[in-house]
C-alpha cells in the first residue's frame, strides 16, 4: 500500500476526524478544518505511519470566499 493511501485510510477509520475534507497535492497533504485537536490527530496519524520523516504544518487562514483554515502538512525526509 502506498504512504498516501495508507495515511488516507487512517485518516478515515479515525473517528473524530470523519467528515474532514483532504487531499494531497505534490506530496502535501491538505486539511480543510479549524478544529486544532484535529490537526494534532492527523500529525500523529503521519508521524506514525512514516519512519524517519519530519511532518511540518502550516495553517493557511480562512478567506471571504473560503470561510475555514485550512492545514498543509509537509512531509521532510530526516537524514
């Protein structure tokens, strides 16, 4: 199974992050929320399903036309 796959089906099973909107685009993961526990949750979803990875998270602000935050989480190879 790929990583994104993987991550993607334990971002599902996760009970408090069903309904959540992601997707990924150039190895980043994007989260529609503005809900920080759910943030926390799919980071350590990554970290867990990664091995010597460092996940990175950036919070793009809600706009007039899109009204949430919305999350990108990068994923860094450690060395």
């Amino acid at each position: 199974m790929g990583l994104e796959s993987k991550i993607n089906w334990a971002i599902k099973e996760e009970e408090e992050l069903q309904g959540l909107e992601w997707h990924w685009s150039n190895g980043t993961l994007f989260a529609d929320t503005n809900d920080i526990e759910q943030v926390g949750k799919i980071k350590e979803i990554i970290e867990e399903n990664t091995m010597n990875t460092e996940v990175e998270v950036n919070c793009l602000k809600a706009t007039t036309t899109e009204p949430w935050d919305q999350y990108a989480f990068d994923l860094k190879l450690i060395a």
